[in-house]
C-alpha cells in the first residue's frame, strides 16, 4: 500500500526501494516507536549518569532514613492509634517518586539541549507531525525515568516494601504514568523557554520546594494551613500519596500525608488520574508551542 | 519543471528582514550555489525551502510542491544536511542512519542494502557499529550527507557543509559529494561563505541582506569583479608599469613587492604580458579574486575577517 504522490515531472523521483510504506497512523507510531526506541539505546548506553541519578534517592533512603528512624519515638501510637511504621518505611513512596521526577524533567528539557543541538531541525523535517516527534520522545524519557526508579523499587523489599512481584508490577505501572506526566510538564517548560540555561534553572528552583511540599520526606498535614493551597496544586503530592497508598505502608505521625479534598480523600485511582490529565493537559499545550515553533 | 523556484520570498525576525524579496530558479541535476557572509539570511531561506519556517510573503516550490500548502510532499523529497552537528553521538552510525529510516516511514526490508550503500559510498562502511560520537568531525558530517539521502531525495539542501572542518576534511567532504552526483541525478542547493567553494557549483547567487546581489556562473561571476590581481617581479619595475599602463589600458601600479596588476582575467594576461614586455621579468602571481572583492565589488563592504571565522 503506497500513499506516496511522486511529481509528474522532470524532477528525478525516489527510486522504489525508498518509497514510503504503510497507512499514515501507521507511519507516526512507527515514527513514536523509533523514538521511543533512542532513549531506550540512551539508557542502556549511560550507565553511569544512571548511577549518578540513583545515588541520591539512595543515600536519602538507607542513610537519612535510618539516622532520623533513631530519632523518632515509632513505638509511640500513629494517626487513628495504628502502628506507625519505620520512616523508612514512610520514606520510600517518596523516594521513588524523587529518582522518577528528575530524569522525566530532565527527558522533557531534552528538547531544549536538543534545539541547541540542531537535532531537533533535524527530526523537524522529517514528513511526520510535530505532535508525534514530541510524543514519541517523551514517551522514550518516561520509560527511560521509570525504569531508572524500577532500579529502586526492586531494592524496595529491604526498606519494607511486602516483596510481592505482583504489587512491585502494579507500582512500575503507577510509576510509568507519573514519569509520563512529569515528562510532558518538562516538556511544555521546555518549550516555552529557549536556553537550556534558563531551563535546569527553573528545575532548581521548582524542584525542592515541590519535593517538600509533597508529603515526599514527611507529613504535609503538620505544614501551616495557608501551604494547603500549594501542596493541593502541586502534581508530586498526588504522586506520593497515590504510590504510598498502593505499597500500603503507613504514615509516621499523628497527622495525614495525603491530599484532601475539603474533607474526602480521593481515592488513588483519582490520584493517579489526576496526574495523567495533567500529563495530558501539559501535552496538548506544549504541542500547540511546538507545532508554531520555528 | 524546476527543482526549486522561489519568488519575492521574505522574511523578517523583529521588524528586521532576514529575507528580502528573494527570487531564485534552480534547474533540476543542478549544483546551486548561496553565496554570502554569515547574517545574509542564508539560513533563514534554506529554513523557508525546507519548511521549517514559513514565508511571511512570497512563495516557494520544491521539486513541484509548495513549501507551505503541501510541506509534507516536500519533505519526503529532500534531504537537508544542517551546519550544526545534528547526529546522535549516542547511538552507532547504523542506528542513526536506521532512526532516519523510521521517521521517514521506509520500508524495513530495503534498508540494510540502502544503508550500506550510502555508508561505502561515503567511506563509514567500516564504522558502521561504532558510536557516531566518535567520529572525527569530517566523517560525521559524511554521515550527515549521507542520512540526508536514505529517503532517495530529488534535491539535498547542504547548510555550510564543510562549516567547522579542517581543510583536509573539507576536500575530503568535496570529494564524495562530487562523487555522489556520479552516482546518482540529484539536485544540490548549497550555502557557503568561501569562493573556492563556490567553484564547485554550476551556478551561484550572491547574498546581502537578505537580497541577491548578483548571480551566475563561478566564471561569470569572477569575470564581473575584474579583480584578479598579477604580481610581475621584473628587471625595472617602473619601467614595466608604465608601459602596462600604456599597451594594456591596466591598472598597473608600482609597490614594494613589485608591479601590481589589477585586470579582469590575469590567465590570460600573463602571456600577453611575457611577449610584450622588453624589461626581463624574474617571477609571476596571479592571484583570483575572494569572496571578499566580489563583495567589495558589488556592495562596496568587505565581508569581515570576524564573519569568515565562526
């Protein structure tokens, strides 16, 4: 099936061997998968700055978690009277989420690097959508992030994660949707700004601030009322929340970690959901940017 | 038909034209070159060609379709070779080469014997597994070419193709490209700040502002700055100057290296020169006219030494 116009003239047409092949929905997948493909190369040949990126959830996990686990009174009784659990414990939702959000910001800044690098002109004229370009590369960087954070999950078990395949499975799933989402938030930064400068400044900046309002290293409950707002607006929040709730490891401390909406605590379906809208929300915007990008 | 036609095409960027009103036809098969300092807006009507950026005003074909209304058409029929370095050094020669294959939608089964191909003809057969980042920067600019034509395109637009190269690497670049229009019919639209190699095109346009200053033939284009300077080492120098002056209605003038001859064509004046002249002569230059006399020429500017570094 060929859907290639050759002109019917003197200039000199593409020889068949180089025809293009396929319906056009199957040419932007083809070209998503191919993309999405790169970063997987990517990932697999950048062992080391992998290394580098696991290295803080690490020490945050089995040095800041255990030092402060000595300072906290576990035995005392929890919200509702319940066991609290280790900070370790607490801990680890959070940490997942932190070895998630960095490389998924960092594949949607890509794009800027990208632009500096020419490569993106380069893959702008090949004769697919802008759209697909930008889905193909994000979902490339969300797999690329999750699997970075997959890393951790699997040493989950020893900071008190049930070693349930099944759970560890479900988790990687909820992880690949919030590295997806956070993604697409890079990437609409991305776009919006032009100087790979001005981009990993604005991830430092933002970065922080949304970790610890997240309910990421402890309770957001304990915060003062007039953060609510802030911590309910913020994406990681619901992250945290939705991954702590799935692992099923409680919260250290008298007071909730998780988002409440005027009184009803959305369920992690909910959660979840509210991640991958704004995924999609950050899509459709960014792509509008892009598709009018010169 | 044309391969290219572009018609009071423009531009601007903040009020200011990078375009102004350019016109342009390149025949099919031919080597077109774009000639002009950096600024000239060079990049900016290579970006318009190849539908990346839209026209404000005017209009533009390639290979038959409009650059606007059917950019999809026209993308599948060129390649375009960027200035900046624009393979991925992360992934082996053959997976850049296959990622370009995807984009474009080809088919599967053809590509080991297109690639490979491309890859002997443009001497990387060898590297073909190799990360691309460890290519020196004139083999990676061979990929460039080469990737540019995997999809079989009827016109390859080169941004400064040998922008960046030591002057080994750049002759080595000519060499194949020269070598890849033995092999194959195709249209070659170049942009380039050096004269020389301006030489190796069919027919070439100047550049300025965002306007065509002038166009034509490498020879046609030389002859119109009449600015080859001879060099004549003689016996008696002033002596030899003035009868220049008189025989030859030249302008012949007198300096510290010897007599200085500025005349349209010095090939050809040189033996005219020989048998005219009674002083003896001791030595001889000819020395073509650069980029810079056929800007002075045409513009009355220089094209700055900043401009030729980058």
């Amino acid at each position: 099936m060929r859907q290639q116009t050759v002109p019917t003239s003197s200039t000199v047409p593409p020889v068949d061997d180089a025809l293009p092949t396929g319906g056009s929905l199957t040419r932007e997948l083809r070209a998503v998968w191919a993309l999405w493909q790169r970063e997987m190369l990517r990932l697999v040949r950048s062992r080391t700055q992998v290394a580098m990126t696991l290295l803080s959830p690490l020490l945050f996990l089995f040095l800041l978690g255990p030092g402060l686990d000595t300072m906290l009174d576990t035995q005392a009784p929890g919200a509702g009277g319940a066991d609290r659990g280790s900070y370790v414990a607490y801990l680890l939702p959070g940490i997942l989420i932190m070895a998630v959000q960095m490389p998924a910001l960092r594949a949607g800044g890509a794009i800027v690097r990208d632009r500096e690098a020419g490569l993106l002109r380069a893959t702008l004229v090949a004769p697919v959508r802008r759209d697909t370009l930008l889905v193909g590369r994000c979902m490339g960087g969300a797999s690329a992030a999750a699997l970075q954070a997959a890393l951790l999950l699997i040493l989950g078990p020893l900071a008190g994660l049930p070693a349930d395949p099944g759970l560890l499975l479900l988790l990687f799933g909820a992880m690949w949707l919030i590295a997806f989402s956070l993604t697409m938030l890079g990437a609409l930064a991305a776009v919006l700004v032009r100087r790979v400068e001005t981009f990993q400044a604005m991830l430092g900046m933002v970065t922080l601030p949304l970790v610890m309002l997240s309910g990421a290293l402890f309770p957001v409950g304990a915060l003062p009322g007039w953060l609510t707002p802030v911590i309910l607006a913020n994406p990681l929040t619901y992250a945290v929340d939705a991954i702590r709730r799935m692992a099923a490891v409680e919260g250290v401390g008298p007071v909730g970690s998780g988002p409440i909406w005027g009184g009803w605590q959305p369920p992690v379906a909910l959660e979840l959901a509210v991640m991958v809208l704004l995924g999609l929300l950050a899509l459709v915007v960014a792509a509008r940017r892009f598709n009018r990008m010169d | 038909m044309s391969a290219i036609v572009a018609e009071s095409l423009r531009k601007a960027y903040g009020g200011v034209a990078a375009v102004d009103g350019l016109d342009l036809t390149v025949a099919p098969g031919e080597m077109f070159g774009f000639l002009g300092p950096n600024g000239a807006g060079k990049s900016t009507t290579i970006a318009m060609l190849c539908t990346l950026t839209r026209p404000d005003s005017g209009h533009a074909s390639v290979a038959g379709f409009d650059v606007v209304r059917s950019s999809t058409e026209v993308r599948r029929l060129i390649g375009l070779v960027l200035q900046e370095s624009t393979t991925d050094g992360d992934l082996t020669l053959m997976e850049n080469l296959r990622l370009h294959d995807h984009l474009y939608g080809l088919p599967r089964r053809t590509f080991p014997a297109r690639a490979r191909h491309l890859l002997d003809l443009f001497g990387l057969a060898e590297r073909h597994d190799r990360l691309a980042r460890t290519l020196s920067g004139g083999m990676r600019r061979r990929l460039e070419i080469a990737r540019g034509l995997l999809h079989e395109p009827a016109v390859l637009f080169l941004d400064e193709p040998t922008a960046g190269l030591d002057p080994h690497s750049r002759a080595d670049v000519w060499n194949h490209i020269h070598a890849l229009r033995r092999d194959r019919p195709l249209t070659v639209f170049l942009t380039t700040h050096h004269l020389e190699e301006a030489e190796h095109c069919d027919r070439i346009l100047v550049l300025d502002r965002g306007r065509a200053v002038v166009r034509g033939t490498p020879e046609e284009l030389k002859a119109t700055v009449r600015a080859d300077v001879v060099r004549l080492n003689t016996a008696d120098d002033a002596r030899a100057a003035m009868r220049i002056r008189r025989d030859f209605a030249c302008d012949a003038t007198v300096d510290a290296q010897g007599v200085r001859v500025v005349t349209e064509n010095g090939a050809a004046l040189v033996p005219r020169l020989c048998a005219a002249l009674d002083t003896p002569i001791n030595a001889v230059h000819v020395s073509p006219p650069t980029l810079n006399d056929v800007f002075l020429h045409h513009t009355g500017r220089a094209v700055t030494e900043g401009e030729y570094l980058r």
